[in-house]
C-alpha cells in the first residue's frame, strides 16, 4: 500500500502524480492524502500532525516504514514500526525528489514514461504548405538526439483517399495527440512535432469556415512549448496532398494572429533549406538553455 500526500503548495497537481502511479503500478492500493503541514523534524507538534495524516490512511500498521532519510528512524519509532533505510548516500541510485523538482532534465534516466511525458519540451514546426517542415523535422530530431512525430493528416490521407470533411479533420486531430503523447515518453527530453493539433484548426477554419468545437478545444489545449513558423521563402512544390499554394501567406498570417492573440511562443525562420536547418537549430539550442537542459551525445552538425 502506498500513502500519497499532497499540498497545494506542490508543483506537481495530485490528479497527476496520482496518474504516473497508477500507470506505473497497475493494481497499487493507493491512498492519497491531502496534507497541508510543513516538513520540519524538530517541531514535535509537526510529527504528531505527519502522524495523524498517516492514520487517517493507515489506523494501524505498518509493519516496516522503508525510507532513504535520516527522518525515518523516528518515523518508525512513532508508528511503531521497523525503519529499513534504503541507499541514504544515494549511490545505489544517484536521484532524490529534490534533485528532479530543481532540474528533472538532470535526471531524466531515472524518471518513468509517464513522467518524463509530462517535461518533454515539445517544438512544432508549422507554416503553409511546401516549407520543407517535414525534412527539417527529421535533421533536427537526428541533430538533438532524439525523436520526432510525423503529420498525422499525411498518414491518414494515404490510407484513405478522397476529400476531406470536418470529420477527417476530428480524426486527424485525435490521431496527431495519440501520436505525440507516445512520442513523449520516448523522447530525449525534447520532442519535434512536423505540426501540432493547432494546424489541423486552421486548416478547418480556411477551408469549412470554422474548426469543431471539440477541435478548437484540443487545439487550444496543446502543450507545445515553442512553435517555429517557417517563412513561406522557398519555391512552392505540389503533390496529390498539397492544393494551396496560393494561400500560403493566409496560412502565414492566421498563424501568427494566433500566437499573438494567445501568447504563445514563436520564432519565425526562413531562407533557403539549409540556411532554415541553421536558424531552427539555433532557435531550439537557445530555447533548451533558457530552460536548463542538457542534451547528452549531440551532434553538433547539421544531419
């Protein structure tokens, strides 16, 4: 049996914690306990409300109390209990809480999936059609050492052609979130998207005069923490998939009012396809250090 406790003071939301854990450990008896006390093992009044937050869960027992702290030893005492204390110098394995709550990038090989799903930096190219997002999602994926999500809409249309509908667009969105939420839990702490659920809405609002309701809702709950606009400055190359060519600058535009409407993070970049492998390189580089992160085995050339 596990004790979660939590506080509104935590970083980290109880609803999610309680997720990672359960995804984790498929069949855990998991309590969870909301516990606003402060930590301090010299207040005696402190431990008695630990220890009443504890029975509320747990009216007797435990047995044996297994910790990594020096707080354990009277922990135990005061249940009652063994204190069995697991690799305290952290040699065994070299993470604590809170080495990952000041920087979970430093200790990513010792976070699970779920978790380190949930501080994937995550980049999505975007702009018109014919921009070249798709290779450069590819180089920069192999430059940063790590991985990359296709644009879903491509797949779909490949296995079944034909005209789109509103539909198609509800299916493409809910197929570009499975894709990137499984990318996440894969990733090298940093996630290139060829596209995000923000593109399919647009691409709804040019061409059926508005995007779903249920579509504009997962858009606007995307976590994508920095979007690269690529300038519509290369030579426009059609496929069976690619039809507005003239609408290249509609698509330029609508992206940025959105950005700017919403506040979201963007650079623009452009010039010919290497000089763009460069400029969005240097981009994510610069946005990875504002946010601490080291990217073991990089490259450092282009791929």
């Amino acid at each position: 049996m596990v004790i979660l406790f939590s506080s509104q003071r935590d970083p980290i939301p109880p609803e999610l914690r309680l997720g990672w854990l359960m995804e984790d450990n498929p069949g855990l008896d998991l309590r969870h306990v909301v516990a606003e006390q402060r930590q301090d093992y010299d207040d005696p009044d402190i431990w008695d409300q630990w220890m009443a937050s504890i029975r509320s869960a747990l009216p007797e027992g435990p047995d044996v109390v297994f910790t990594s702290e020096a707080y354990g030893d009277e922990m135990a005492r005061r249940l009652g209990a063994e204190h069995i204390c697991v690799d305290p110098e952290r040699q065994a394995r070299p993470v604590s809480g809170t080495a990952v709550r000041e920087n979970p990038y430093r200790c990513w090989d010792h976070l699970s999936p779920a978790v380190r799903a949930h501080f994937t930096l995550r980049v999505a190219l975007c702009g018109a059609e014919s921009t070249g997002k798709t290779v450069l999602a590819e180089k920069l994926a192999r430059r940063f050492n790590t991985i990359w999500t296709p644009e879903y809409g491509r797949l779909y249309f490949d296995a079944r052609p034909g005209p789109c509908t509103p539909e198609d667009l509800l299916a493409i969105a809910r197929g570009q979130y499975a894709l990137q939420e499984e990318a996440a839990r894969r990733a090298n702490r940093l996630l290139i998207m060829d596209t995000d659920i923000l593109t399919t809405m647009i691409f709804g609002e040019r061409f059926f005069g508005a995007a779903e309701d249920e579509l504009q809702q997962m858009a606007r709950g995307e976590k994508t923490h920095l979007y690269l606009l690529a300038d519509n400055d290369v030579p426009f190359v059609p496929d069976p998939q690619r039809e507005s060519g003239h609408l290249r600058e509609w698509f330029k535009e609508r992206y940025i009012r959105e950005f700017e409407e919403r506040g979201l993070p963007y650079r623009i970049f452009g010039g010919d396809y290497a000089a763009r492998e460069e400029q969005a390189a240097a981009l994510i580089a610069e946005f990875l250090a504002s946010r601490g992160v080291e990217l073991p085995g990089l490259s450092g050339a282009a791929g």
